[in-house]
C-alpha cells in the first residue's frame, strides 16, 4: 500500500485471522437483507479475515477499509463510522454482513481521499495562574508568552475560516484533565497546546513539535480512560468491549492526524527560516488523554537568551502564530490535493 493510503486512517492495529468461532447466533435470514461475507467479496472485488478475539470482520481493497463488529450496527469505513439497520451476525460456520452495506460502500460513501475535516479547532496556552511554566533567567514567565501567542494564533486561524476557541483567556490555572474536556466538549477537529521551552543548557534553541507516538502510552489503560465517553454521532447502547474497540480505531484515526499535523507545522517552520527540529513523539498528558487529534508546539526556549528576547517581541509571536496557521492549513490543502489526483479512481 502506497504511503498516501497509509496517512489516511487505515493503520489500525487489530490483527485477522480466518479461523471461525463455535457459536450460534440465529437472528431473522433474508435472502434479501444478508448475504454470505464470502459473496459478498468476492463480487465487490474485496478480501475478507476474521479475528475471532474481537468478532471482528475487516473486509478490505486497495482503496476501502471497513471493520465490522458481528451483532453490532456500527461499522468502521475509511476512517469513519457509521450505522447499519441490521448487524452482521454468525451462522453455522458463516458469516452474513446486511445487503445494505453494499448501498453505504459503493454508492453513499465518498471516496477514502476525502478532504480532512478540521473546522473546529481548541487552541490551549499552556500553564496559568499558580502555574507559571518555565521563567527565564530574567524572570520571563511561559504562561504569559503562550497566552499571547494563543491569542494571535486564534485570530489568524479564524481569517482562514476556522472556528476556534481558546481554554484560557486570560492568566487563570486549568488542570490538565479540563483541558482535554475543553477540546472534548467543544468537538474539536483539532487541539494544539502552546507553550514555551526551558534547557540547562542556555545555547538549546529552536522550535518543537510533538505528538502522541504508540511506544509512550499503553493501549489498555488509555482505552478504560476514553472508555466512558462516546460522541455524540456514536452513542447507542454498546458494551465495554464495543466502546473499547470504537475507541481504539477512533484513537488510531487522531493519532495519524496529530502526526502529520505535526509534519506539517514543521515543514511551514523551516520554509519560513526557523530554526525546528523533526517531530517527536512524547507523553504529554494532553496528548496521552486527548478526545481529539491533539499536537504540543514547544515555541522557543525562554532558558536562550537570544531567544528569549524574540519571544517576549510581539512582531515574533506573529510570526509563530502564523507559522502555526499555515500549517495546519497546509494540512488541508494536502489531502484536497488527494482528493484530486485520486478521488475519482
């Protein structure tokens, strides 16, 4: 699969095998509402495997990616999810997927190149109030410079046309779990925490940008965290173990988001004549915990003084702000540019 499939949410790390249960589940059969999994395939040009583990079904192509839970309406596709009238379910050694699959597949659904989402977006200054972040020998403080940038932030990504709401407006301390719920609350496609750096060394400098990688969280317990909630479009009378497999494809899907939202706040940076190193995974709580695609921008280093002098520059800040808003309208504009070189194959 080429690298442009792989940034579009078919990562999922759930395994297959073909290998079929002993169970009878015996719901209503028609002919005209199911059909055999098997048939169904092979006259969409499709393959099949089943995990037996997780009663899930992956039935995929080379541009299509579509997760099913037996008895469950809910289905993954393409990175989203939507609901069936009737759930695939398991018969005497077969597996049946409702006809109207093919309907929400092959006739209703976009192609997989279809352009991001990102609308709504949660700017987040780091620290505030009791917490003033890093302080430079000087005695500048972090919160106060990543609230300034935040602001400018917020105002160029609205004349780009994005909504955007900040979690903190002035000098007030917000825990790191209300944060995340902030972003969680408002729908956010997409939440970027602002804050400024601090080294032993005096000479480190330069801008950061991180994002959740899979070797600093564990999947169990980040799953039981997410568990409990559900958006709004999902909502429906699930299991634990249904909501955890819902979550673990949604956190794959953010995931791959935040990573390259991050590639591309770094590329706009260096075009720009910053100085910025490659993305870096790490565990931030605000990644780790995010409802939403989150990244963490690490804006300059307050412990440099050169750099220091910079960030406490309005003209600076401006100048990260927009950085920052080019590149995530960069983002769009990359998978728009996908939508019309392969959208209509």
């Amino acid at each position: 699969m080429s690298k442009h499939f792989l940034v579009i949410f078919v990562a999922l790390t759930l395994c297959g095998c073909v290998t079929l249960p002993k169970r009878v589940v015996f719901p209503p059969l028609s002919k005209a509402e199911f059909v055999e999994v098997s048939k169904f395939c092979q006259r969409n040009g499709l393959t099949y495997s089943y995990n037996t583990l997780d009663d899930i079904v992956e039935l995929t192509s080379k541009d299509k990616d579509i997760r099913l839970l037996l008895n469950s309406l809910l289905i993954y596709y393409n990175g989203k999810f939507f609901h069936l009238k009737n759930s695939p379910f398991y018969r005497e050694g077969r597996i049946f997927v409702p006809q109207e699959l093919e309907d929400i597949v092959f006739k209703k659904i976009p192609k997989i190149f279809a352009p991001l989402p990102i609308k709504r977006i949660v700017i987040d200054p780091g620290h505030g109030g009791k917490d003033p972040g890093a302080i430079s020998p000087r005695g500048t403080k972090e919160k106060d410079i990543n609230l300034r940038i935040a602001k400018l932030l917020k105002r160029e990504l609205e004349k780009k046309g994005f909504t955007v709401y900040l979690t903190r407006r002035s000098d007030v301390y917000l825990s790191l779990q209300k944060r995340v719920e902030i972003a969680k609350d408002k729908r956010a496609d997409l939440f970027i925490s602002i804050h400024a750096n601090s080294n032993r060394n005096p000479k480190v400098n330069g801008v950061e940008v991180y994002y959740l990688s899979p070797k600093y969280f564990n999947w169990k317990k980040r799953l039981l965290w997410l568990s409990n909630y559900l958006p709004p479009d999902l909502r429906g009378n699930y299991s634990p173990r249904q909501r955890e497999i819902i979550w673990k494809n949604i956190c794959v899907k953010n995931d791959t988001i935040s990573r390259q939202a991050a590639h591309c706040l770094v590329t706009i940076f260096r075009e720009l004549g910053f100085k910025v190193r490659y993305p870096k995974g790490a565990p931030f709580y605000v990644l780790r915990y995010g409802y939403v695609p989150s990244i963490l921008v690490e804006v300059g280093y307050l412990s440099n003084s050169r750099e220091e002098r910079l960030l406490k520059s309005s003209r600076y800040q401006h100048q990260v702000a927009c950085a920052i808003a080019l590149g995530v309208s960069s983002l769009n504009r990359r998978y728009a540019h996908l939508v019309k070189r392969y959208g209509n194959r």
